[in-house]
C-alpha cells in the first residue's frame, strides 16, 4: 500500500517536497500575465483570455441606474417637502359627521347611561361615571334620579334625548340605528 499525504486528497496538484525537503523552483514556463497565488508560488492564467498590453473591457453602470437614482432623487425630495409642509400647517380636519352619525352616537350615549341606570338603579351623577367626556361632544343634565337629558354636537345640528321620550320613536328601532357600513 502507497503513502499519500494528506494534501494530495485536497488538491492532488499541491507540490510536494523533494526528498531532501526543498520546494520546487518557481516555473519559468508561467505566462507574464498569469496570478500568483499561495505559499509554493503556483501560478494560475488570467480566465478571460486576454494578451499581455491588451486592456480589459471597462465595466461600466447599467443604462438603467441613472435614470432611476434620478427618480429616486426627486421622490424623496418631493415626500421631503410635503411631510415639513404637514409638519408646518398640521393634519387636516376630520370630516364634519353625517346627521346619521350624529344619531348613532348619541344612541350609544344614551345605551351607556341607561345601563348605569339598571345596575346602579340611579342616573349618574355626570358622564364621567357612565365613561363619555365632556369633550367628546356630549352634554348631560341630571333632571332626577330617574330623567336625565343627554344632547349630542359636533361640528353640526344639536341632537337631544330626554328619558322622558321612548327611545324607539327618538331613534328607530336597534336593528335601524345600529346599521353598519353606510351613512343615511
């Protein structure tokens, strides 16, 4: 059975030491333009074929990269300028409510309270206690511990509810009032 050196199962042409422990001598025979690479100086030739004095073919950018950078560019200035001008001026008002809307809201307010009412068996004090603001657009007089008046504005019609009223001539009936997906 032969010796074989480890390096010869990874790279068979890997130059081996003479027997007196000296490396071969560089190769004459190696082309001028040829890489050399590694510690025993092997040589390999340059891939694309070229001669010695001939230049390489310059590689240049894609006809395509100019004109995108340039759109590129003028998007981002673009978004740039409209984001500091909606920094500056603020974001536009939300649009007014339909008088739908109007109805639908203050039918929830008016579910809110009268469900304080039946657990609490009293109205509440003020909207803080049913969880509606003052600033949402609401406003609340307690009449008595039974009747109270609950008034719905925003930007528009002042919508009233007296708990005196039923509630199905006031707004319709639930399924009415509680339509979804468009504005009446």
């Amino acid at each position: 059975m032969k010796y074989q050196p480890q390096h010869e199962l990874l790279d068979p042409d890997y130059p081996v030491p003479d027997e007196d422990g000296e490396l071969p001598a560089d190769r004459s025979d190696a082309p001028d333009d040829a890489y050399v690479i590694g510690e025993p100086a092997s040589t390999v030739l340059v891939t694309d074929g070229g001669e010695k004095g001939k230049k390489r073919k310059k590689r240049g950018t894609k006809p395509w990269v100019m004109p995108a950078a340039f759109v590129l560019s003028a998007l981002f200035v673009g978004m740039t300028v409209w984001n500091l001008s909606r920094a500056v001026t603020g974001a536009p008002p939300p649009p007014r409510p339909s008088p739908f809307q109007v109805k639908q809201a203050l039918y929830l307010g008016v579910m809110r309270v009268d469900a304080y009412k039946k657990v609490h068996g009293v109205t509440p004090e003020t909207l803080l206690d049913v969880g509606l603001s003052d600033t949402a657009g609401y406003s609340y007089v307690r009449i008595d511990s039974q009747r109270y008046v609950l008034s719905f504005r925003v930007d528009g019609p002042k919508l009233e509810y007296d708990s005196n009223d039923p509630k199905a001539s006031v707004f319709g009936t639930p399924g009415q009032i509680l339509t979804l997906g468009g504005t009446r």
